[in-house]
C-alpha cells in the first residue's frame, strides 16, 4: 500500500518523507487555506520536496474552467495529479485531461457507481471518502470493499486512494480490502507505530537495564 499524506504543510511532508513514508501528497483549498500560504508556492514546494503524485485541486465548477485551471496547474511540475470532483463536468475534465496524457484524481467519491464513472473516464485515483461516510452512518469501508470488487472484475487501472481517513484502524481496513492508496493527515500516520504494549516493554526493558548498572557507551 502507498501512503500519501494529506497536508499543505512543508515540514510534515519532510519528517515523513524522510522516513520513507510519503509515497505521494493530496491537499485541497481548505489545507492551503489552514497553512496561511500562496497556493502556487506551496504545490511547487511540495512538487520538488515529493517524487510521487502531488494532487492540486480545481476549484472552478464548469468544465471550461476545470480545464483552464487543471492544465495550469498540471504546468506547475511533472508530478501533478489535477483534483476535479465528481461531478458531470469533472468527468468530462477528467477524460480531457487524461487523454492530454495528465494524471487525475476525482475526489468526493461516495458511490461505488461514481468509483465506476471515474474509472470509465480514465481517472488515475479515485478518492472516495471514508470518513465522511462514516459521519453519516454509513460504513465508508463498505465503499472501499466495493469499488475494489467492481475495479478487479473489469481489470480497471484507476487507483482507489482511500480518503478522508480518519484513525489507524482506517489505514488497516483500508490495507486489508486491497485500497491502493490511503491518504490521511501526519498525525494519523504517526500514531501507526503507537501501542501500549511496545510503551509497556520499553519502560520494564529500562528498568531492567538501569538495575544492571552497565552503560552502552
């Protein structure tokens, strides 16, 4: 599974990316709005920071716009995935940009039947949106599972990115039912090392090792 983290953030992006954990990075307008930074500065920053996929968002509604805004975006560097949303019009964006040999991301994904659209107009990812589902009762995992299903039936290659994630335990649902990809902002991705039982081992091991006297070095 591939890890994209979800942030505007620069120096999230570098402690994770210097462990190897950043496969790619998906922000939104709401992200650059919270990091109080130019939007084009901050996509370049994290284009040359992130060899994977960086996803910058389009924010017009129209087709017209989509495509203006998504090949301005796609000029920004190599590795821009343009974000349009799931929408009549972003299918019709997503299959122009994508046959102009771009990648794209169709966020705002609910439906395994939008999973399918997206994929029909040659989407790189599609983004559906665990969490969100999740604030309305319904099982977002349970999209996941479906899309999944509908994707190795017809042997498409657009990659479900599972979004909106919200807790560790989304991450392994996600990895259990095949998600290509998750998303999920810095503080989510650090708690996966984090157990009670590993803090509980390492505080006996010193114990342990303080009574022996010895020291390493």
């Amino acid at each position: 599974m591939k890890f994209f983290v979800d942030t505007a953030e620069i120096g999230e992006i570098r402690e994770l990316n210097a462990l190897g954990l950043v496969d790619g990075v998906t922000t939104n307008p709401s992200l650059v709005k919270k990091s109080g930074r130019d939007f084009v500065d901050v996509i370049r920053e994290i284009c040359i920071e992130v060899e994977g996929p960086v996803s910058a968002e389009t924010v017009a509604l129209d087709y017209d716009g989509m495509m203006s805004e998504g090949r301005k975006l796609a000029q920004l560097a190599p590795n821009i995935a343009v974000k349009v949303p799931l929408t009549w019009d972003g299918l019709r964006a997503c299959r122009a940009l994508s046959d102009e040999g771009r990648m794209v991301n169709v966020t705002l994904c609910f439906s395994a039947n939008q999973a399918l659209l997206a994929a029909k107009a040659g989407a790189t990812f599609i983004s559906p949106f665990v969490g969100r589902l999740d604030d309305v009762n319904i099982d977002g995992m349970d999209l996941i599972r479906e899309v999944r299903t509908i994707y190795d039936n017809y042997g498409y290659e657009t990659e479900i990115l599972a979004a909106s994630i919200r807790s560790v335990n989304h991450v392994k649902e996600a990895a259990l039912i095949g998600a290509d990809i998750i998303t999920a902002p810095a503080a989510v991705l650090r708690r996966l090392a984090d157990h009670p039982l590993t803090e509980n081992g390492l505080t006996a091991f010193l114990k342990d090792w303080s009574a022996t006297g010895q020291k390493i070095v």
